[in-house]
C-alpha cells in the first residue's frame, strides 16, 4: 500500500512537471521576443570532412569532434542526434540581438 502511495506522489509530481514545461516553458520561447532560430542538418560524413579540412590526418571520431566545436564556436547547438540516419540537428540564434 505505501508504495502505490509514492508511486501516486510520483506520477503527479512529473504530470504537474510536465504541464509547467508544457503551459509556461513552451510559450515563453515562441512569443514574440524577437529572436527566431536558424536550422542546420548535417550526416556524419559531412562532418567528418569538415574537421579534416583543419587536419587530414585525423581519426573520424576526432574530426567530428573538430568540426563540432568549431559549429559550436560559430553559435550552432548541436539540439538531436539521429542515430539511425547518422544526421546531426543544430540550432542558432538569429536577429533579435539575443544571439548568433
């Protein structure tokens, strides 16, 4: 019985969570702040090649790492990561002089 209890607590804690996230999060992002976002979808061979451009001698895995942090650099975040499709989602900020 206790722990039907806590599992009641716990489903409506994370129900109360999620309608926060759902009815403040959500909406103060989309009103009209003037800033608007950017989108940029890239496979992981395009990034591979990106970071080879800086040395081409490098390892996948570290020129993936190259030209992430160089997207980063320039105001890209990395938002989803499609492990199926092996393509890489990121977002900037543009306009509003909120970001990059």
């Amino acid at each position: 019985m206790r722990g039907r209890g806590l599992a009641l607590i716990t489903l409506l804690v994370g129900c109360a969570t999620g309608a926060i996230a759902r009815d403040v999060l959500v909406p103060a992002r989309a009103a009209g702040n003037g800033v608007s976002y950017s989108y940029k979808i890239l496979k992981a061979p395009d990034l591979v090649d990106m970071g080879r451009k800086q040395n081409s001698e490098l390892k996948e895995f570290e020129a993936t790492e190259v030209a992430l942090n160089e997207l980063g650099h320039n105001g890209w975040r990395l938002v989803q990561f499609d492990a199926h499709e092996f393509e890489y989602y990121f977002e900037s900020v543009v306009g509003g002089g909120a970001g990059r």
